[in-house]
C-alpha cells in the first residue's frame, strides 16, 4: 500500500529517545523540552516557542492567553480540521465561520471584511481602563475577541492584509498553522505574523512526535502565561503553590527528544514535499477535469499534502483504493457538522462545499519514492483515460 502520509525518522530519533531511557529523562522534565522548543523558534523566527501536549491544546491556550474568555466569539475558516473550531469551544467561546476563497481554500479575506464592516463596531469597554476598543458583534452584543486564520494544507494567504485587518478591528491575530510548518508568505515564517502561532506534531504532519504541539509568540507575557498554563500554573519551583486552575499540557522529555531530531531534518523534509508537489502538478495538469489548489507568488508553501480537485473525487478514491494507494477527501466543512451547524456561517456562495465535494488527497508522505509517486500519477491518468472526463 502506499499511505497517505505517514512519519519519516531516519535521523537522530532513536539516539535521543534512548538518551531519555538510559537516563530515565522520559517525563515532564528534561532538556530536550527546552532543546526542542529553541530549535523550532531559531526555526521560524520567533523570540519564544513552548511545547505542548497537541495541537489542539496549544489552541487553546493560545486563546487563553490572547484574553479570550467565556462568551466571546473567535473567528476562524469554515474549511479545517475540526480541532480549530473544537479549539474555539475548549476556551469558552463561539465561532464565527467564514467561508474559504475558491482558488487556495484559505479564510476569504472579501467576505471576512464585508462582514467585519457590516456586521461589526468598535466600541469602548465600560470595564477596560485600558480602553482598548474592542470588535462587538452588532445583533448579539458578543466580543469578537480574535481571528484564527489556518493555512490550510500549508498554503498561506495574504498575511499582510489579514494582520492589517485585524488591526483595524481590534482582532488578536492567532495562527492555526499546524499544516504549515515550514511555509513562508514573502520570506517570512507561518505562525509569526500574529500575537501567537500554534503547530501540531501530530503523526501526519510534516515532522511528527506522535504527538504534540508548539505555540510561538515574540511576546515574553504571552510566552510565560503559556507555559505556566500548560504547566499546572505552579507558581513556586519548590511548593505545590498553583495560582489559577492550570492544565496539564505539557509536552513530555522523550516525544521533546523525537522533535529534536525531526526538526534537523524539518528542511530536507520540506524540500521532498515540495519536490513530490512539483512531479503531481506536472504529470496531472490537463489530466481530465483535475484542477490543482492555487497559491500566491508570494507564499512558498511546505507543501504538506497535496490535493486536487475532480468532479469523480469519489470513484477516482476508489479506483485508487483498489490499487493500493490510500487517499482522503477534505474534512467535512464545519458548517455541516452537527455541533456548529448553528454557528455563525459567513458564505455568499458555499465554497468550503464544493472544495469539499471535489477535493481528493493523495500520497504525499516525506519517505514517498519516485517510483510510487509515478505510479499514483499512473493510476490517476488511468483512471482519466478510461472516460472519466
Ligand atoms: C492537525 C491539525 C490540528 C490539531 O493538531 P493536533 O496535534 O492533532 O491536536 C489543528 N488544526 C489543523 C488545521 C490541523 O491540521
């Protein structure tokens, strides 16, 4: 079989995960937690980074810590994973759904302004000495506190503007870049253009512990909230002293020694998935009605997954199926979902469905062979050539 995307360790893993046995290292404390939090921040560009337990935790709290309380709203894309929006409910708050753009499926940043223009006022908080104005939903009287934007796929949207929006509207910008370790939008790094970005290492993303996650932030207060929530909020070294209800997030030392040694290889890794991309893009284009996700000029993506989109996504899954090579459609919009099909859902035309009805993931794993990427590309064109246009 050839899967879909699976973890690739042909580095220092085995050395730095036996380090931790031999030296009994393997729990919440250790250097590699510490080892491998500077090598993913030396990495992207970020002055901090703090490991957590997943992804999705490190959502989570990144919210927390960008002051997102019960009740208030965080908008985020409608086409993701369903941590994000899962995320958004772990922190207390509702989300705001908006709709994807049909060429690069990212948060379409039109309809993101319409609806902040429209539906939307800054207003002073009565409470706030600070007076920090903040973005106040019209018809519900909520809080937008924050915006989370996912590159999804490790494709970047236009950055710039989103952060300038985000200004304008008194938005805390969080990343969801858990795809796009390694994706650049004009040199610089997913996950550093907002307050805090967030990664995953979960064992299908592009460099992998098993599990876990990463937050990045240049902000040093937002930093040590972030760890002092992932860690229990023990506030004293040497006594049980805990100063707000915590959370047992952290990430454990030997899944830290794993993260290490991926992330020596994190840019070779990179340089295969944008190699396995290219041979896709030029075997498949003009292979029956397949169309190919678009990215900007100005995003270099890491290209974690490729996928495409046909009109047969279904009976072309399965013809691959039968040969062997594993596939997978897009998540379900969440739109669709039972537990946010109540959800503010910010659309004029419903992409993140039609995305969803076409799209069609193929093998895409660091380790992937030449010879096996020619032969999905082989089963797919066969596929094509037996009418299926
Ligand atoms: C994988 C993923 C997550 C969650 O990460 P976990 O480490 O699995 O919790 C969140 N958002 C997106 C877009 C993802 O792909």
């Amino acid at each position: 079989m050839i899967p879909l995307t699976v973890p690739h360790f042909n580095g220092n893993e085995w050395k730095y995960v036996k380090d931790c046995l031999d030296t009994g290292w393997i729990s919440s404390a250790g250097a590699y937690v510490e080892k491998f939090e500077h090598s993913v921040a030396d990495y992207v560009g970020a002055r901090h980074a703090i490991a957590c337990s997943s992804g999705t935790t490190g959502l989570q709290v990144a919210q927390l810590v960008a002051g997102v309380v019960p009740g208030d709203m965080v908008i985020a894309p409608n086409l993701t994973f369903v941590a994000t929006i899962n995320s958004i409910c772990h922190a207390g708050a509702q989300p705001i759904l908006v709709d994807v753009d049909a060429s690069q499926w990212q948060m379409d940043l039109d309809l993101l302004e319409s609806f902040l223009d429209c539906e939307t006022e800054l207003r002073e908080p009565a409470d706030d000495e600070s007076a920090v104005k903040q973005c106040v939903h019209r018809s519900s009287g909520k809080t937008i506190r924050a915006i989370m934007p996912v590159h999804v796929l490790g494709v970047i949207g236009d950055m710039h503007r989103l952060v300038e929006i985000a200004n304008r509207h008194g938005l805390v910008l969080i990343e969801d870049g858990a795809e796009a370790l390694g994706s650049m939008w004009q040199n610089q790094h997913a996950g550093t253009f907002g307050s805090i970005g967030v990664f995953s290492f979960n064992g299908n993303k592009i460099i992998s512990t098993g599990g876990g996650g990463m937050l990045v932030t240049d902000d040093s207060e937002h930093a040590r909230l972030a760890k002092h929530l992932t860690t229990t909020a023990k506030s004293s070294p040497n006594e049980y002293f805990h100063d707000q209800v915590g959370y047992n997030y952290r990430m454990v030392n030997v899944l830290a020694a794993i993260g290490v040694a991926q992330m020596e290889n994190l840019s070779s890794c990179v340089a295969k998935k944008q190699s396995v991309d290219q041979i896709y893009r030029e075997r498949l284009s003009g292979v029956g009605d397949i169309a190919f996700q678009g990215c900007d000029p100005r995003c270099t993506p890491n290209s974690w997954l490729f996928t495409l989109r046909t009109g047969h996504m279904r009976e072309l899954a399965e013809h691959l199926g039968t040969q062997g090579i594993q596939t997978r459609p897009l998540w379900v919009p969440m739109n669709q979902l039972p537990m946010f099909a109540s959800s503010l859902y910010v659309q004029e035309q419903d992409r993140s469905r039609q995305i969803y009805d076409s799209g069609l993931s193929l093998p895409s794993s660091v380790g992937i062979t030449l010879d096996e990427v020619n032969c999905v590309c082989d089963a797919v064109r066969d596929f094509f050539s037996l009418g299926n246009d």
